[in-house]
C-alpha cells in the first residue's frame, strides 16, 4: 500500500514512485517524535489501530496494532489470522526512529580535493561529500 499521498503534486493524479513518497517521508522526520508522528497516518491508512501503553489491550487474530510511548518510540504489530497464543511464536522486526534524523554540525563545511564536505551527525558520524 502507498507510503504517502496518491496524488502528485500539482493535482496529477497519477501514483508517486516510492522514491518520491520516501523522500517525503524523511522530510517529515527531523527527529523521532516527528518520525512518530510521520509514521502514525501510514498505520492509520493501511488498518492499523492504536494501543494505549496504560489500557488492558483486546487483541484478535488478523489484527493489526501499535502503541505509541513518550511521543518518541512507535511499536506496530500483526496477529496472524490463524495465531494461536497456546502453540504460537512471534516475529519481531525493529528500527529506531533516531535514524534517518540527520543534522547538519555546526561549521561542518570543508572544502578540498575538488570537493565540499558537509559533516551531519545521527546515531553514526557520517561525512557526506559533495560535489563543488
């Protein structure tokens, strides 16, 4: 199911190639509470529905969920359709919402060798180069 919206910008109706809902998706994300945040109507649009940490929870076979804690860290899950809690086993997958969160240092701009080098920091130091 799409990432994003379905609509190109500019009204065209055809779909937006993933790169581009991607693309859409980092921009919202700046940090994990935006990532929570960018992440919560994909769920809400593909049937997901929302836990809360605090509430006893009613999970059913075939259904799909996620709980939200401190407006930083979304978990989202699945039960199989055929999920039995006596004989059954789970699959776990993660990620962390830290990443893609990449902030440009301050005075990070090097130049040489024909480049300009613009050093972000996230979870990893990274160095990007870019052309000049």
């Amino acid at each position: 199911k799409p990432m994003g919206p379905a609509i190109k910008a500019g009204g065209d109706p055809g779909p937006v190639p993933p790169a581009t809902r991607f693309l859409d998706y980092v921009n919202q994300t700046g940090s994990p509470y935006h990532s929570v945040e960018a992440v919560r109507p994909i769920l809400l649009a593909n049937g997901f529905t929302e836990l809360k940490e605090g509430d006893l929870w009613k999970i059913e076979r075939g259904g799909r969920y996620y709980v939200i804690r401190n407006h930083s860290t979304i978990c989202a899950f699945v039960v199989g359709g055929s999920f039995d809690p006596a004989t059954g086993g789970m699959a776990i997958i993660g990620g962390h919402t830290d990443s893609p969160c990449l902030r440009i240092r301050p005075n990070s701009c090097v130049s040489g060798a024909g480049y300009v080098q613009v050093s972000q920091e996230n979870t990893h130091t990274h160095t990007q180069q870019l052309a000049s």
